[in-house]
C-alpha cells in the first residue's frame, strides 16, 4: 500500500492538529482535513482518502448526518470511517456498527494510542516513525 491518506473531520481546530501531527509523524500517514460536516463532504468526494476519522457532534451537518451521506454515495460508500466523540454512546461496537462506522474511539484520546488504535481499525501495519507534538 502507498502512504495511506486519511481525512480528519472535526470542528475542534485544536483535536484536528494534534490528530494531524500524530498521523504524519508518528505514522507517516498523509493527513486531509477539513472543520465541518459539509467541507468533510466535499474534501471525501475530492480527494477519495483512504479512512476518515470523524467527529460526531459538529454544528451545522454533525457527523451522524454526514456519515449517511457518506454511506449512501456511491464515491465515498465504502471508505471506512472511525468515530472521533465525546458522545460515549456511540463506542460501543453495536451502535458505531449500526451507524457504519468500522469503530470508534471516546474523546479525550491518548494520542499515542490513537495511531495504533486506528491502525487496528483499519488492520493498518504500523511503523512508527517518531513521537507526536
């Protein structure tokens, strides 16, 4: 596999750099990101990413809204999306999984878990490359 791209979609500017550098230094994945439902959209139906990692409650178009787009597209239906969320009713496997989502991890996050938890989500193989900001 080339160097997996994967687009974080949160609103959170903060959670966004810290997932950014995370991915890119510590797994050297290539990072897309975008702050709300609709640039989510618009960024997955673009730049086709590998995985989205995908916060769940955003003003505008929340997560929940655009995960069922996302679903229902033909372009972005099969991209495996990971919830991101404060909302701990959606990390238990049956309610991600009735979603769509392959999983989903509870914000606050380690960050050093985060890599290898969404590598495991992903069945992703890992070679860490550094550690994150």
């Amino acid at each position: 596999m080339s160097t997996p791209k994967i687009l974080i979609i949160d609103d959170e500017a903060l959670i966004q750099e810290v997932v950014q550098g995370c991915f890119e230094d510590l797994a050297g994945w290539s990072v897309i990101t975008a702050n709300s439902g609709q640039d989510g959209l618009d960024q997955a139906l673009a730049k086709k990413p590998d995985a989205i990692a995908l916060d769940i409650i955003m003003p505008g178009m929340d997560g929940i809204t655009l995960l069922q787009h996302l679903k229902a597209n033909p372009v972005t239906q099969d991209i495996p999306v990971i919830l991101l969320t404060i909302a701990t009713g959606f990390t238990d496997r049956i309610s991600y999984a009735e979603l769509g989502a392959i999983g989903a991890i509870s914000k606050p996050f380690d960050p050093i878990n985060l890599v290898e938890q969404v590598a495991d989500f992903l069945g992703w193989t890992l070679d860490l490359k550094e550690k994150c900001p």
